[in-house]
C-alpha cells in the first residue's frame, strides 16, 4: 500500500525555514494524523513543509490522493493537489489596521455594498459537495442562524464554523487545521469532533491536526507525530502517545510568584474616581447592542465591584467580547450605553487613553490584528502607553520592568525577536506581558491561553493567581475550558445567545 503523503531525507533550501534534523514521514491511508508539540517545537515549520509552501532542496514531497492505488509521487488526475490537501490556519483577520477595526466595521454594516455576499451566499457557490453533505454541516454547526449575515457581523467562534464548513464542502483528501478547537464552545467542539470522526469513516478524508492542547487529541485519531526542539520524532500510535503525557503541578517558579506578590502596591487615591474598597469597578445599566437587525446584548445588567474576580462565560455569539470591548472603549457604541468605570460616566469628557490606562486587556481580536514586526520587548513595552506599536522610547527603568515579565512568562530569550517571527504561542505570551506590564488595576483577559502548550497554561494561570492575591486588583476571564480558570475566580456571568 502507497503513503498518502511521504518526505524523504527533507531539507528545505532556505536555512531559516530548516528543521533541526532532515524529516523522514509517511501518512499511509486510513491514518488520522495529529502533530502535537510545545509552542515554539515547530509544528507549524513542519506542517508548511509538508503542504510545499517551504520548498525542499534535494527531494520533494511525494503526495499520492488517489485511492485506487496509484504509483507514489503520481497525484491523481480529478484534482489538483492545491485542491485535495487544504490548510486552515485559523489566523483569520477582519481587518489589517488596529483592534479598533473589527468593531467599526461590524458598526458600520449599515454602509457595506448590496452585493456584498452574507456567509450563506459565500457557502452556496461552493458546488462540489457530497449529496447531503451541506445540510449535515449546517445541522452538526448550529448555522442556519447565520447564513443571512455579513462575515463581519460572525463572532470569532462563529467564523471558525464557517471557515470550516467551507472548506469541508470541497471535499478535499487531505484536511490539516491548525489548533481547530480553541475559541469554539463544548457543545461545537464536541460536534465538530463527531462530524470529523463520521467523515473519516465514511469517506477518504485524511485529517492533520495541529494541537498543543493534548487533551483535545480526538478518539479518531490514529497516530501522533510528535515535534520537539524543531525535531519530528518517531510516529507513535493514540494510546501510546497518550501515555507520556503528564500535568505539570507547576510551572512558575516560586520567586517569580514571590516577585508579583511583593510587587509595590499602588497609590490608588491618584486615581481620579477610584472607588472605596470594594467599591464598584464597573457598572453596565440595562445595555443594549445590535448589529443591524441582529441583537447581541439586549439590556444587560451587571456590577463588578474591587478585588472580585469574575468567569465571563457563554456559548460562541452570546456576545463576551462585545461586551469587554465595550469596557475598553474600543466599540463604537460604548459611549451610547451607560457604563461606569471606575465610578466614573462613560461619555463625560474622559479621552479613551483614560479608560485604557488602569485596564489590561488581550483578546483574539487584538492578537489577530497585532502585525507590527518589532523586537517583542517593544511590543511588551507598548503596553505600558496602549498602543499598537512603540512610539514613544521607554526609559530605561520601564525597559526593565518590561523584561522582568517577559521573565515571568517565559520568553525573556525572545526580547530581540520580532513579534511576527515568533510561533502563535510566544506571540500569544508577549501579548499577555504586554498586558500585566503597566501592573494595572482592572485585568481583562478574552481567551488568554489560546494555542498555549500544556506547561504554558499552567504557568499564565498561575500568574494570573499570584497577581490576583494583591489589592485593588479586579479580574474579568473568557475562556470556553472552565478547566483553564485560575484559582482565585470568585464570581461567575453566563451570557445567553439571543436568536
């Protein structure tokens, strides 16, 4: 039997893109592959090799889609190979500018053409499909609510079911996706790893994931190649895997948690409308917010006072990062609602520098829209002024508070890299240093540990407890895993989806 896919003795001709060791791999029929490592291993360096973005420099990757049982190296003859082996990264962007841009673009719908395609009409022209196939997908994917609207108008887990049954309607051999699970609530993950498992059972589909969540592995796959040190290892069976797996009981080391606790407290009475203690941090007064005709908050009502630390939870669209970019001020309809920060009226004459100054904030969004290519303790540094790149120079003392929280995430080696030559992991821990630098007194963290490793997330949840421990400190978490929760959350808000 012919391998599906197969690199022999391969190195890639560009020093940079090259793997520590040449790759030596075989993908045989009726396996269902996932590659796992730690941020950084080189998953996502192997997974261009074998798609042939990074191009070999001796040999070539040998694909053979033809289930008949055609000579290896000879791709069938239906199909182009660009067409039977698909990559989705997931590393959608609604917009190239700032954080801001997703927003003013869902604001705006009211302005995009007529002849702009909804995501319905975007699914529609994809023609080749198996009978029935379209339906099923729609029906696994709850998206039938969706199909009338804009791609703008899709929450972050919203666009991921699309992505995804879009590109399953192609019916491709090959599907590699990167990390599909995160950002996807319990009810969709659980169906989307029932659709993958009926497919490869019913069809020829040959599934490649990509995870550095090891407990997402699904019970169809087959086999693991494992990834370390920009290394593939030997390819080893589900179970065997499995087996090597074990939970960290801690990742920070001791006086790094020590050194956030001991950090010096602030004198919170510069702080114009700081609350008494316990007092309230934040007040939502019956907000309301829609989107065209689609509504996504509708009068919510909701009080966080000093030192609570809060769960915000709800299935994909129930309107969680809506509702914490009304918070930071980067929707546009924050200052028609009437919100409190601070004690403080939202819309009274405060500059949205204020209302960013004392809040912490990471999200998807951001990360997506994050493309300035600067040394990563620049982008750490631009936290501490809120901006997207760096233009104001540091002094010397602020470069180095940026450095010691590089050192508590793990990543002060990284300080001279640029931020878009870093893995999705270390981007996603630069992005949380630049979050706690400015030691801020409200912290909003919108799935913070997505595509993180297993020792990673344990480590960011334990920052997340030792910087809770201190006073005036006030938390706000998203997360779709109530088992990422650090231990000092202490309240919890379930948004409901409105039809």
């Amino acid at each position: 039997m012919n391998p599906i896919i197969k690199i022999t003795n391969g190195i890639t001709r560009h020093p940079d893109w090259r793997m520590a060791s040449p790759v030596n791999m075989e993908i045989m029929p009726g396996e269902q592959i996932a590659i796992c490592g730690d941020n950084a291993a080189g998953k996502s360096r192997l997974v261009e090799i074998i798609t042939g973005h990074y191009p070999l420099l001796q040999n070539s990757v040998y694909y053979d889609f033809d289930t008949t049982g055609a000579e290896a190296g000879t791709p069938t003859q239906k199909r182009l190979i660009s067409e039977q082996l698909r990559f989705i990264s997931f590393r959608d962007s609604y917009g190239d500018q700032d954080g801001t841009y997703y927003y003013q673009q869902r604001w705006n719908q009211h302005d995009i053409d007529e002849n702009t395609p909804t995501a319905g009409t975007l699914l529609e022209k994809i023609e080749e499909h198996r009978p029935g196939l379209r339906s099923e997908l729609y029906r696994m994917f709850n998206l039938e609510g969706v199909l009338d609207k804009y791609i703008i108008s899709l929450s972050s887990g919203e666009l991921r079911k699309f992505q995804l049954t879009r590109t399953l309607l192609t019916e491709p051999r090959v599907l590699i996706m990167d990390n599909p699970f995160i950002g996807l609530d319990a009810p969709t993950r659980d169906a989307l790893k029932e659709l993958l498992s009926t497919l490869t059972k019913e069809t020829h589909l040959t599934i490649i994931l990509v995870l550095s969540k090891y407990d997402d592995i699904p019970e169809f796959i087959t086999h693991v190649l494992p990834v370390e040190g920009l290394e593939l290892k030997a390819k080893q069976t589900r179970v065997e895997f499995m087996e090597t797996i074990s939970k960290p009981s801690t990742a920070l080391p001791e006086h790094l948690a020590q050194w956030i606790e001991q950090l010096p407290a602030k004198d919170i009475s510069s702080i114009p409308f700081y609350p008494q203690k316990g007092g309230e941090i934040l007040h939502l007064h019956d907000v309301c917010i829609k989107y065209g005709n689609r509504t996504i908050l509708n009068e919510l009502t909701w009080k966080v006072c000093e030192g609570e630390r809060w769960a915000l939870q709800g299935e994909n669209g129930a309107g969680k990062s809506t509702l914490l970019s009304l918070v930071c001020a980067d929707n546009p309809q924050s200052y028609a609602c009437n919100i409190e920060l601070f004690g403080h009226r939202r819309g009274t004459g405060e500059s949205i520098w204020q209302i960013k100054k004392h809040i912490g904030y990471v999200s998807p969004e951001m990360h997506r829209a994050y493309l300035r290519d600067l040394p990563a303790i620049d982008i750490v540094a631009s936290g501490l002024s809120d901006s997207v790149g760096l233009y104001c120079r540091p002094r010397p003392e602020q470069r180095d508070i940026c450095r010691q929280w590089m050192t508590v995430f793990g990543i002060e080696h990284l300080q001279d890299k640029t931020f878009l030559k870093l893995s999705s992991g270390e981007q996603r821990l630069c992005l949380l240093a630049r979050a706690f630098v400015k030691d801020p007194e409200l912290l909003i963290l919108d799935e913070p540990l997505h595509g993180l490793d297993l020792n990673n997330r344990q480590r960011v949840r334990e920052v997340i407890d030792a910087f809770c421990q201190r006073e005036h400190k006030t938390l706000i978490m998203v997360t779709h895993y109530k088992e990422e929760l650090p231990n000092c959350i202490t309240h919890s808000l379930t948004l409901k989806k409105n039809s």
